[in-house]
C-alpha cells in the first residue's frame, strides 16, 4: 500500500460544505488545489467562488481513506454517494487523472534516449542528392531575402522623394489640422500628444493595478475591466508608473 494514496475532502468549516476527491499523492493534490484556488482558476467554479467569499483561512485539507491505487475509485464513489458532497459538480467518479506507472517509465526512458543521443544524425553524412536539394532552397530563400530589402528600400526612397513633391501642392487651408502634407511623417511634439490622447483613463490602471495586487490572472482582469491585455501587461511592467505616478 502507498501511504500518499487516498481520499481527501476539501472542508469549509464555516458551512460545512466539501468537497471530495482521489489522488495517488496527496502531499502534491493539496498543494495544486490551493495554488489554483489562490490564483483563481480552478476547475470547480463552485468551490472557487466559495473560496472566494470565505477566504482561505476558512478552508482545510482532510485526508479521509488512505487505501491501494486499484481501490481509489471504488472507495471515493462509496463516499460521495454517502457524504453527498456540495462542492463536487459531478457525483460520477473516475480514476485519478495522474499516469500511471507504464505510462511514467516511458516517459522517462524517452527522455533517457534523448540525453544520451541529442542528434541521430550526428557523424552520418548526408546524401548528394539531399545536399543538392537544401543548397537549392537556401539559394531560393537568400534571393528572395535579398529581394525584398531591395524593395523596401526603393518603396520607402519613392515615397520621401517622389510622392511627397507630386503631393505637397494639394494643401486646403492649414488652419484645419485635419490637413496634412500626404506622406509627411508627424513631428516629435505630434506623436507625443497622439500617444497621451490613446492612453487609458488613471482610474482604468487604478484598477488593473488593484486586481493585479489581489492575484487576479492577466486574462481575467482584462474580461473584468473590458481592456486588452496587452493593456494589462503594460500596467503590470510599469508603463503608466511615470505618466501617473502608480
């Protein structure tokens, strides 16, 4: 018998409410259960918002059966046909979703094989007519390497050059800022205040901060506050720390 074998239940000890479940390690299942609560995306949305409410101080890990890895299923569907537990969304069980032994010992001598041997190929040489081929699609490839760069040097010259003196007579009234030089890039100061108008709100990046400190995921604060999270990422690496100061 396996001593870190067994059944466990998740307790709320304000409601008393539980939650039970199988594992074949029991030390490793509490410390992912905790984690994914702590961080708020477990698998069970109502043990997830419970934890929620209650806080983690009101929850404990029991371990309840320790028993054989064959018997991990018969026993948990014993005990929450018994116990009917609150927390577990589906009453039907299953085995635990660790490998199993076969599966970890081809795991690891896949991984033996592959520290021991990084490159099959290593010391064979290759056949004329492979090398043929891949000195074929290497040329093929810096050709066309080469022709793009020469592309989009001509383009970006045609632009500055030629585009902006066929254009720069066509100005209507230059009070308007609405018109600009066609082709004429913005200046320094421009870009600036084109930045500053496209910047979120202060109390936006108030919040994602706060949902930041509180442990939310950087996909959920984004559904929560209705930003991208590309938004979120700024906020988190500081980029609005010098703009307003938080």
């Amino acid at each position: 018998m396996q001593n870190n074998c067994g059944i466990y239940q998740i307790r709320n000890i304000v409601n008393g409410n539980r939650y039970i479940g199988q594992t074949r390690n029991l030390k490793i299942r509490k410390k992912e259960h905790f984690c994914r609560l702590r961080k708020g995306n477990h698998h069970n949305l109502y043990l997830q918002r419970s934890f929620n409410k209650y806080g983690e101080n009101n929850f404990v890990f029991e371990i309840i059966l320790i028993c054989d890895v064959e018997n991990l299923t018969y026993y948990e569907q014993l005990i929450v046909d018994t116990l009917n537990p609150e927390y577990n969304i589906c009453k039907i069980c299953v085995k635990s979703r660790l490998g199993t032994g076969s599966v970890k010992g081809k795991i690891k001598e896949n991984r033996v094989f592959k520290s021991k041997y990084p490159n099959p190929n290593r010391g064979f040489p290759l056949p004329e007519e492979t090398k043929r081929k891949m000195s074929k699609t290497l040329a093929k490839k810096f050709f066309w390497n080469r022709l793009k760069k020469k592309f989009y040097k001509i383009t970006k010259w045609f632009k500055s050059n030629i585009l902006n003196k066929i254009f720069s007579k066509y100005i209507s009234n230059k009070n308007n800022r609405n018109y600009y030089y066609l082709y004429k890039p913005h200046t320094k100061e421009i870009n600036r205040k084109i930045s500053i108008s496209m910047m979120i709100p202060k109390n936006i990046v108030v919040d994602i901060r706060n949902y930041l400190d509180m442990g939310y995921k950087g996909n959920k604060i984004a559904t929560i506050v209705g930003v991208g999270h590309s938004t979120v990422t700024k906020v988190k690496n500081g980029y609005y720390k010098e703009i307003y100061g938080i």
